[in-house]
C-alpha cells in the first residue's frame, strides 16, 4: 500500500463559524464512497467504533447528516505510549439532489462501516426523451 | 528538556528520544496503531472498518508484532458510476516491536465495530519482580 502519511490522518470536521461545540470530544471526517447505480445512490462511511445505536442520521430539507458517537476505550492501568490516530465522533453532510425518495432510505452498519441507500423516487429513474423526426 | 524516567524506558521503543519527535511528522505506516503499556502487558488498537475477522492475520514473534489483512474494493457493475472514492482498499502488513517480549500463547485479539484490540501479555520470565530489602 502507498499511501502518504498525510492520507491517513483522520480529517478533523470544522465547525460553521462562530458555532462551538458542546463536547470537548474531537470530530472526525469519515471517509465516504458514494456510488449512483441505476435506482439508487449508495453512501459507504468508514466509522470505526460505531454500530447501530450510536449512528444518527438526519435529514433536515436538502441536507443529509451524518452522526457518530464513538466512546472511547480506555485502557485500566495503562500508559499511553504511541498514538497515531486519534479517536472522537464522526459527523458528515451531504446535500441530496430532489430525485431521492426521501421516504425508503435506510441505513445498516457493519463492522464499523455505515452503508446509506437513497433509493431514487420512480419518476427519477429512466427519463428518457425520445427524438422524433419530423 | 529533562527526560523523564518514562522516556527512558521506552527510547529504545520509540527509536529516538520523544522530545525530538514533537512537532516532527513522522512516517506512519498503515494502518495507524495506538499503543498502551503496563509492567504486565502491552495493549494494541487499530481501526479496521469494514474488515471480517477472517480477513486479519496476526502473528507474534518474540517482542515483534505482525498484522496483515485485505479490504477488497466494492464490486464494480455495469453502469454503475462513483461520485466519490475515499476509502481504502489493498493489502497491508505493518509489524511493531514492543519494548519486551511477549507470551505469544497468551495473545488474545477481539474485532468489534471495526476495531481491532490486540492484548499482549508480558513473558512471564521476563515481568518486573519486586525484591524485599530486609534490615538485619
């Protein structure tokens, strides 16, 4: 595998300007794969550490969100010695185009991965024009 | 900068002293590890989203520690287009020497929610023994 340090790094998520946050936890930006096949759109995130209950997901007019709580494990008597990642939540927003149907989509995760399905509404899917001639 | 007892303890772990590793980058290999210790154990945590855990490798040879594992890339159909492709996928091997040896029968490895919790008991021969200092 090549890939730079700089690639690994978890990206931190930035908060709108002049908006804090409650929690001192850090906020990560997860890595997403987002695949449009013919009747749907399929968003794939990297959450380690999260699971069903602790995956929220929104969607607030255009904007889909997405939440994770990561609760951190930490070691009894431990000393940390190497850090090189770091763990806090995830959060992610994603705008969705008016062709979702808003009503079926559904969500899973599995091993620390979030699968999203945004099943496009039937009028979306094929609009074929068909070209006459005259 | 003074070197703390707790430095010194692991300058050979860490390959140089930790004050001239702050604020350089170092070259992290994949996938990143976080590393706990004690006197008894050492405690590794990596994140592995989307793995199973037969899709991990680990093995264990004195104080060096080995992982190996695969995440495939998503099936790729006919018509279907990415709009975006961040995550990872390939092969990796990353190996870590820990600062004593290790009781290799004794490793226990959990896999949940994506990650991987490796637990590394101390060679018995080799934990810290306290000796009784008598007055005579």
């Amino acid at each position: 595998m090549s890939e730079s340090s700089q690639e690994l790094q978890k990206k931190e998520a930035e908060t709108p300007a002049g908006v804090e946050r409650t929690r001192s936890e850090k906020v990560y930006i997860p890595a997403v794969d987002i695949i449009e096949k013919k009747d749907e759109m399929v968003v794939i995130a990297d959450m380690a550490g999260c699971d069903e209950n602790t995956v929220d997901i929104t969607l607030e007019k255009n904007l889909l969100t997405i939440y994770g709580k990561v609760v951190p494990d930490k070691g009894d008597d431990l000393q940390p010695a190497l850090f090189e990642y770091g763990t806090g939540d995830y959060q992610r927003s994603f705008t969705i185009s008016e062709e979702i149907d808003r009503e079926r989509i559904n969500a899973k995760v599995k091993n620390g991965v979030l699968t999203i399905i945004l099943p496009k509404a039937a009028a979306a899917k094929s609009r074929k024009i068909a070209v006459v001639s005259e | 900068m003074l070197l703390t007892e707790f430095d010194r303890f692991f300058e050979p772990f860490w390959g140089m002293p930790r004050y001239r590793q702050r604020g350089v980058r170092r070259r992290i290999d994949f996938p990143p590890f976080n590393v706990w210790l004690s006197d008894e154990k050492a405690v590794i945590t990596t994140e592995l989203p989307g793995l199973n855990p037969e899709d991990i490798e680990l093995s264990v040879i004195g104080k060096v520690v080995t992982l190996k594992g695969t995440r495939k890339a998503d099936d790729f159909k006919n018509g279907e287009s990415y709009h975006r492709r961040e995550r990872w996928h390939g092969s990796f091997t990353k190996s870590i020497e820990l600062p004593f040896n290790i009781e290799n029968q004794k490793v226990t490895a959990n896999f949940a929610k994506g990650i991987l919790k490796i637990t590394l008991p101390r060679a018995e021969a080799e934990k810290p023994k306290k000796i009784e200092i008598r007055s005579e």
